[in-house]
C-alpha cells in the first residue's frame, strides 16, 4: 500500500518535473553589438512578476552599456525601459501599446508567420 502511494505521489510530479517556464526569478539575456563608434552589450534581467488584467506577467528590466572608440571608454550605463511579458499555452507575448503581441510561438509550423 505504501508503494503505490509512493508511486501515485512521484507521478503527480512527473509534470512539475518536466514544465519550462519562460522566464524564472533570476533569468538573465546578453546581447552583444558594434557598430562605427561604439561597441556594447544589451542586458536584460528579470525584475519581478506583476498582474495585468489578472493575468501574471513578468518586469524585464533593460539595461545599455556602452563602450566609446577610440580610446575604449567606458560610457555611463543607459536605462532602457522595462518590458513586460507574460507566458500562454505555447507563446510568449510582449506588451505593447496597452496589448500583448506574439513574441515567441513555440507551437507554430515552418513559414508561419
């Protein structure tokens, strides 16, 4: 008896096991880029999750540092503002203009746009 209720419970978590979520406490992006005068990186963080239309969305916050040529110097980090996204079914949305637009399809099929 003991067994099977062992069995029942390890089952039960076999989905929390196995679930991504799109962007956990902690997550970090960095994009590097150059151009003529400058070189830098793009970083975003996850700041907090919030409600939007009682819907639980995340605070992505962006941040700019840039790096000056010549001479290699090192510009004041500039603030970009927050991005807010939220996770459904398959897709990851952005909010933009006051809705939430595809980001992301994980679902879609080649040449689907």
């Amino acid at each position: 008896m003991k067994k099977l209720l062992l069995l029942v419970l390890a089952l039960g978590l076999l989905p929390a096991a196995s679930a991504q979520t799109w962007c956990p406490p902690g997550a970090t992006w960095t994009y590097d880029f150059v151009d003529m005068f400058e070189r830098g990186d793009l970083v975003i963080r996850y700041q907090r999750d919030t409600l939007i239309n009682g819907q639980t969305a995340q605070v992505l916050h962006r941040e700019l540092r840039t790096v000056s040529y010549p001479g290699g110097i090192m510009g004041p980090p500039y603030r970009i503002p927050d991005l807010i996204t939220r996770a459904t079914a398959d897709r990851v949305e952005v909010l933009g203009n006051g809705q939430f637009t595809t980001l992301y399809d994980f679902a879609a099929l080649p040449g689907a746009s």
